[in-house]
C-alpha cells in the first residue's frame, strides 16, 4: 500500500477534505477506469452567447474507452432527443433522432455542427467524467507557472444530496482556462464530483448535477452502434 493510500483510507470520514488534491484527483481517476459502462441521469445548465439555456435532462450511457455515449435528452420526462456516438464506428459524427416527424428517422451529424452548438460549447466527447477530469487537468496545468490554485475545502456533507464541496480558483489573469473558479461536489462512495459549477470572470458558466450513478452496466455488443 503506497503513501497515497494510506492518506486516503485516514481521510475517508471528511472526504474529500482531508485528502491532498493530487490525490484526491488521483483517486477520481482510478474511480473512472473502475466504472466500466455507467448508466446516470444528468441535468445541466450552461450560458451560450451571454444566455443561459437549461436546466436540461438527459439519460445517458456512457463507456469511457474506447469512448461512446447513449443519450436521450428528455423533456417533461419523455424522449425529445436521441443521440448516439462510438469514437470507433465515426469519430467525428454522431447519430441523431429528434421527436415528432423529424423523428421518422436518425441522420449524422458532425459534433461540433452548427446544430451542436446552438445550446452548447461541448461535443458529445466531452460528456462523462473522463473527459471532466481532462479538463481541469487542462486548467491546472496551465495555471501552474501563475502560482496555481488555491483551493477551499466547504464542511464535509454540506453539499446537494450530502456531497462534500471544494473549491479551486485560479490565479488572475491566466490566460487560456476555462474556468476561473470550480467547485466541485464529491461522492464519498464514488470519489467522484456528482455537482459541479463552473465561474467565469461572467459569473456562472456551467452547472451539473449527476444522478442515480450506476457503474458496471452489462450491454449488449450492439448497444453502443444502433440507435
């Protein structure tokens, strides 16, 4: 058992306070590879052009390598929007149905269409928590020559659902990061962040919340190439 653990397994009744940030990173990343196929209901909220659109509802499957996401945005609980991308049938398309008559039939559409970008700054590669924890690995690191970031620990539970909170805000005036501050909302059990916000120098930039996480789904061969 290597120093990191054993910090760990001393901090896990104030996780993630108590746990050094690259550990507490280190373990989210081990939690990632460990989830296998993950089934979760996510709802998010982001600004787009100066507007903020959402919150949205989506059901999601998500496998992290090789990367491939199942998703059906709903509204007022029911399907409205289906999409399907597996990096390993088109890499740069996804499969899209949308309700009502355009819903007769599913076409391809590139990820970072037009059509994408009317609601949202991301691709569909950017969903899931991998591809969460690339991004602030991203910030991190380029906010290190500037001193890198403070970080503040909120009190233990006192986050949405019972989650424990902290806080990272980057040195001013680093240039290139997405966020200027992020507070992240851990799941002891999971190690993972299931409540995220996002601040830029705007104000609110993004917000997620993660719900009913469940890892190591069992799906068919051809779950992740038909819609």
């Amino acid at each position: 058992m290597d120093v990191s653990q054993l910090v760990l397994l001393g901090a896990l009744a104030t996780w993630p306070s108590a746990v050094p940030t690259d550990t507490l990173f280190a373990e989210a990343r081990r939690a990632v590879g460990a989830l296998g196929v993950y089934h979760a209901t996510i709802v998010k909220t982001e600004r787009v052009r100066g507007k903020l659109i959402g919150p949205e509802v989506a059901d999601v499957w998500i496998r992290e390598v090789p990367r491939a996401v199942r998703m059906t945005f709903l509204v007022n609980e029911q399907p409205a929007r289906r999409v399907l991308y597996n990096e390993t049938v088109r890499a740069r398309q996804m499969l899209v149905r949308e309700r009502g008559l355009l819903g007769l039939m599913s076409i391809w559409v590139t990820i970072d269409s037009w059509l994408v970008r009317r609601n949202t700054s991301h691709t569909v590669r950017d969903v899931g928590f991998g591809p969460l924890l690339d991004l602030i690995d991203h910030d991190v690191t380029r906010a290190r020559p500037f001193g890198g970031h403070r970080r503040t620990d909120e009190l233990p539970g006192q986050g949405p659902a019972g989650t424990s909170c902290v806080v990272f805000t980057a040195p001013a005036d680093t240039p290139g990061l997405h966020a200027a501050r992020t507070r992240l909302c851990f799941d002891r059990g999971l190690a993972l962040p299931l409540f995220v916000e996002v601040f830029d120098p705007a104000g609110l930039l993004e917000r997620y919340e993660w719900r009913n996480v469940t890892p190591r789904q069992t799906v068919g061969d051809s779950f992740f190439l038909a819609e």
